[in-house]
C-alpha cells in the first residue's frame, strides 16, 4: 500500500514522461514540483517505488519509467473525464460528424473510429450496434425450384440472412408460408441458445427450416466480432515505443490475422463503464507494450456497440478515457434514435 506522498511523486512521475516521453530524474521533480520536501527525500521515496515494482530505470544513471503497476495507480488515482476535457468546440465537431451519418448505420463504424482516432492520437476501433446475442425476429420461407426452397431470417436488428434448403417433394406456396408461420411463432424474439434448449414437436420441413434458423445465429453472433472498423495504426506504429523493428513486425501480423482486433474487443467491459487494460494486464504478449481504453454504447439487451482506443503504454488517458465516454455518449444517443428509445 502506498502512502499519499508516494503516489503524488508516482503521479508526477508518470505524467511527466506521458509528456516528455523521456525518464524522469528526481531533481527534476524537485526543481518542476513544489512538494515542501527534500530532494533526498524524493530520491528516496522513487528508491522505494522503484523496489516496489512501480518504477525502473532504463540506465542506472537514468531517471525513472514507470512500469505497468505505476501507470494502474495513475489511472485509478489521477485519470479521468474530467482531467482530460475535450474542448467545447471539439466536442461540437465529433458530434456534428457523427450525426451527419446518423441514420446511415452502415457509416457509423468508420466515422467514430476515425473521430476517435483523431481524438487520442492513436489507433481506435467501433463496432456496429447489435444485440449480445441475435434473435429471431421472423422466419420466411420462398419457393425457388420445385426442390429448392430459401430460409430468409431476419435479427432483432432488422439484420438478415438467408440459406437455401432442398426438399423432398415440391410443395405449394401456402404450405411454405403455414411451416414459416409457424416456425416463427415457436422461436420469434428466442436466441439460439433458447432455441436449442427449448422442446417442440416439429415435422421433417420445420425441424430442418429451425436447425437452418440455429446455424444462422450461429453465424449472425460470430459476425459481431468481425463487424468493425479500425483506423490510426499508423499512427500507433509512428509511437517511439512501438517503432522497434520486432514490436511493429508483432503488431502488424497481429492487425492483418485478425488477433489485434480480437484481443482488443475480448477486453470490452459488460457495463458502460470504461475500462482500461495496461501492458502486461493484456492477454496477449504481442499487446503488452500497448494500453486499450474501451467501453460499450448503445441500448442494454436491444443493440450495444464497442469503442475503444489504443497506444503505448505511455498515451494520455485522461484524454483516451474522455474521447471513449465522449463516442460512447453520442453513439448511444443515435442508437436510442434509431430504436426510438
């Protein structure tokens, strides 16, 4: 447990080089910080973070860099909306940006990932709003061949998929129509896993037309994850942390396969409440050098979307942690717009 003047001197420390970008001496702090102490003081209060595991030095004749555990205090201590405001005007912009696609859902990933990225500086990432899991709003049936007969479902989120299916013997357009009817009624508004958990008596034509149904969830609730837009990775890959030869090569493979995306929405939080994941905090060795700023907008159990920002360890969070809120606040305004909340 820290004391109070060992984490003002933590803070100062940490906000220094999230500034300057370079270790931070004690006599720098003495000679910037008016803390009403000794300079041997100071000098031995960092010899105690820095055995802590708060702090290390590059050089032993270098200043101090925090390490993961000094930036989770600066978070949770100093870090904050409010420390980090964004301009009255800024905040103008984005939202006029923003609403300018406001009914063009498709466009509202690519818009807030690039505002956001320009908030912070660094990459930054958006999913489109959907439910957690999809649900069956209705299920259609259309006659195409004598034998071939389309499955069209359309999502709670007037998304829709389709699947052809063969039939064993021609059959009229009511009888289609009956056999949607029906599968409908029986899993209208159910998630797959509902369905796949609920007992009905179904003929051969329904029982195949539910498990097309259950395959398309499947489906639909794997697509969340892919449905995205990233922008800034140049301007992640131009961060001096980041420009090492082997931590780029990482972070590129990562960003092409499809990991980086992955492992930054794997971090998303249940809440609206922003989270943020440092270093080592990260699941994957490849992200340790990076923090993820993120949280989630939109309607809770209708339609929730992902924002989030990424960069070096040593980014600006106060002004990630407002640019996430500033998006998700927006962004859950157009979703209640749409949903007529």
């Amino acid at each position: 447990m820290l004391t109070t003047r060992e984490t003002d001197i933590l803070n100062l420390i940490v906000d220094d080089y999230i500034r300057t970008g370079s270790p931070i001496a004690s006599e720098s702090i003495v000679r910037n910080h008016d803390l009403g102490v000794s300079s041997a003081t100071i000098r031995n209060e960092v010899s105690a973070l820095e055995q802590g595991g708060y702090l290390t030095r590059p050089h032993t004749s270098a200043g101090s860099v925090p390490l993961d555990k000094g930036y989770r205090i600066y978070v949770e201590t100093v870090a904050s909306p409010q420390a980090g405001t964004i301009p009255p005007s800024v905040m103008k912009q984005v939202r006029k940006r923003l609403m300018e696609v406001e009914r063009d859902v498709e466009e509202w990933t690519s818009v807030a990932a690039a505002v956001l990225s320009g908030l912070v500086e660094n990459l930054a990432i958006a999913t489109s709003p959907r439910a957690r899991e999809a649900k069956v709003n209705r299920v259609q049936l259309v006659s195409l061949q004598d034998l071939l007969a389309l499955v069209i479902v359309v999502f709670g989120q007037t998304r829709v998929r389709r699947q052809l299916i063969r039939l064993k013997t021609p059959l009229a357009t009511l009888r289609l129509e009956m056999t949607a009817n029906k599968v409908s009624e029986l899993i209208g508004g159910l998630t797959r896993q509902q369905i796949e958990a609920r007992e009905m008596e179904l003929s051969p034509l329904e029982e195949e037309v539910v498990d097309s149904t259950v395959l398309m969830l499947k489906e639909e609730d794997s697509a969340s994850v892919s449905d995205h837009y990233v922008d800034g990775l140049r301007l992640l890959l131009a961060q001096p942390e980041i420009a090492g030869i082997e931590t780029m090569r990482a972070v590129v493979e990562a960003a092409e396969d499809g990991t980086l995306v992955r492992a930054i929405l794997e971090e998303a939080p249940e809440t609206g409440v922003v989270r943020v994941v440092i270093g080592q905090e990260n699941r994957g060795d490849f992200m340790w050098p990076l923090s993820v700023v993120i949280g989630r907008y939109g309607i809770p159990g209708e339609a929730v979307g992902t924002v989030g920002a990424v960069g070096p360890m040593r980014m600006e969070y106060s002004r990630a942690i407002a640019g996430v809120e500033l998006l998700g606040l927006v962004m859950s305004e157009m979703v209640e717009g749409v949903h007529g909340a």
